[in-house]
C-alpha cells in the first residue's frame, strides 16, 4: 500500500496538507505544482489499495483522472473548495467539498481534525485573502494583533510562492516547501527558524515594489482591468496583487491579466470583497478557465479572446 498526496502549490493546498500529516504521520509521495497546474491527478500512478488525498485542486477539473484511480482501486480522499460539478458516488471515495465564498481547504481541514493545527488553517485563510475567515478561526487561539499580523504575512508569502507560468518562476517548489513546513508543528517557529521565510519576504517586496507604476487600463467605480508585462515577477507576483487590489478597493473587481513570453495571457479575476461572488462563473466561459466565486482564473487567455474577455468582466461586474 502507498499513500500518495496531491495538492496546490500554493499557501492553502501546503498547510491543508501539513495539517493532515501532523495528525497523521505517513510516508508518501509528494505531486504539486505552481498554482496554476491544477490537473494534477493525471500525474498519479497508482494501484489497488493504495491511498491518494488530493488537496486544493478542483475535483471538475479531474474528474476523468479520478474516476481513473478509482477504478484501478484505489482510495481517495478528497479536500476542497473550488467548483465541483457533480461529486461521484463512489465507496472508496472521501469527498469534503465546500464551494462558499468564505471556506479554504485548510479550513475544512480544520474542521475535520477538530482544530488540533489551527494555527496553519489561519495561515492558509489570510494567504487566500480570506481575513474575516481567517480571524474568526483565530479567535480561539488567544493570539494578539502582532502575532495575527506574523501570520498573514506568511500566508500571503506562501501565495506568492506559488504563481509562475513554470516551477522556474518559483523561489521554491511547492514540494520542497512543504518538506521545509514539515519540521514545524508552529507557523511561528517555521517563520522565526526557516531562511524560506526571509526569501519569500524579501522576494515579496521586491516584486510587489515593481506594481507600484502599474496602472489599470480600464476602470470604473465597479472594477478594474490591469494588463502585466511577461516578465518573471509579473507572473509572481499577479495573485498576491488582485489580492491587494480588492483589499484596497473592496467594491471593486479585478482582472490582471499577465502576458506570457509565447503570447496570450493568464488571467487572475478576484470578485468585490463586498460580493464574494461570480469570478469562477466568468472564468469557466472560457477554456483553461476555473475556481471559486470570490477568485478564479485562466491560465491561458489567447490574444483574440481579450476583447471578449474584457466585455464579459465588464458585464459580470457593472
């Protein structure tokens, strides 16, 4: 029997997973990826009787992978909070899927381990740009304004972590950051003992610097469109800056959309604070295109579907 974990490279697919290993101790092979790669069960072998737990991929976008690894016998547990489809029926199937505007994964992984690692799940809901989630989840740990603050900045540096076109835009790959969280029962003692922090703190803002002579293309009072160079930190950087942007402007939505060196775009949509709602339906019109009501994305908008594009966010978001 093998256990194998497939998760998100980025802030909530790493601490969901942390979570479980900690409860539950196993040696398994790690499959990850940048944010963006998210048909990942199509990288699973497997055989009967082994477990896979997938984290933070959206069972819609690998439903024919996991009816796959169902079929040759395998069980699968499955955590998540993106757009579904239909769940299928399966007795080796473990499905917690919750797609509300306000829920992560490591949130339901929270709740499934009756909050024994809360303190992760609060890392991976801040890094999710999800703050009231995040520190409702918080109340209980007692945790001063200062300590909660430690914790959003990791959250948001795991996040950025996880944006490229490929795994070489990234400071580090996903698996090996979450071998390096591995060691760290504590966010606090990972951010106060680990040189990745201080990387992905330093990276954060020296890329976050670069946006501060970007302007949107295209805005009014209920969103904004932004067009990002193709260059590496754009393409890093492009997650964690909606992220800002709808922070900053909580009735408006956002579109970043960053050009690739082999032309098109990947798109990063992040609904109104305000109205957590309609990102995933806009970005499903198109191919490539997923996630969840308050953000989604495209990872590959080609140049004659801007214009589209444009209109339809214009339109979702008037």
């Amino acid at each position: 029997m093998a256990y194998i974990d497939v998760f998100n490279g980025d802030a909530d697919g790493i601490c969901a997973l942390h979570q479980l290993r900690l409860a539950q101790p196993v040696p398994s092979t790690l499959v990850s990826g940048v944010k963006r790669d998210i048909a990942l069960l199509d990288r699973v072998q497997a055989s009967a009787g082994d477990e896979i737990t997938v984290l933070d991929v959206s069972l819609d976008k690998n439903r024919a992978a996991l009816l796959r690894l169902l079929e040759l016998g395998a069980a699968v547990v499955y955590f998540d909070h993106h757009f579904a489809g239909d769940i299928p029926t399966h007795p080796r199937l473990s499905a917690t899927i919750d797609t509300a505007p306000d829920a992560c994964t490591s949130l339901l992984v929270d709740r499934h381990l009756g909050g024994c690692f809360r303190a992760w799940a609060v890392v991976a809901a801040f890094g999710d740009n999800l703050d009231a989630s995040a520190w409702a989840a918080a109340e209980p740990l007692g945790l001063d304004e200062a300590q909660l603050s430690r914790l959003r900045e990791l959250g948001i540096y795991l996040n950025y972590n996880a944006y490229g076109a490929g795994i070489e835009d990234l400071y580090f790959l996903p698996d090996e950051l979450f071998r390096r969280i591995q060691h760290y029962a504590e966010p606090f003692a990972f951010i106060d003992q680990d040189q990745a922090f201080t990387t992905l703190r330093d990276g954060y803002a020296a890329d976050i610097a670069k946006t501060q002579a970007l302007q949107p293309q295209r805005v009014t009072a209920g969103h904004a469109l932004y067009v990002l160079p193709a260059e590496a930190w754009a393409r890093r950087v492009s997650g964690v800056f909606a992220n800002r942007l709808a922070q900053e402007h909580p009735d408006r939505a956002h579109a970043l959309l960053t050009r690739l060196p082999g032309g098109g775009y990947v798109v990063s949509v992040r609904a109104p604070l305000s109205n957590k709602t309609g990102a995933d339906a806009l970005c499903r019109q198109f191919p490539a295109g997923g996630g969840r009501q308050a953000a989604a994305g495209i990872n590959l908008l080609e140049e004659d579907s801007f214009e589209t594009f444009t209109q339809r966010f214009a339109q979702a978001y008037a």
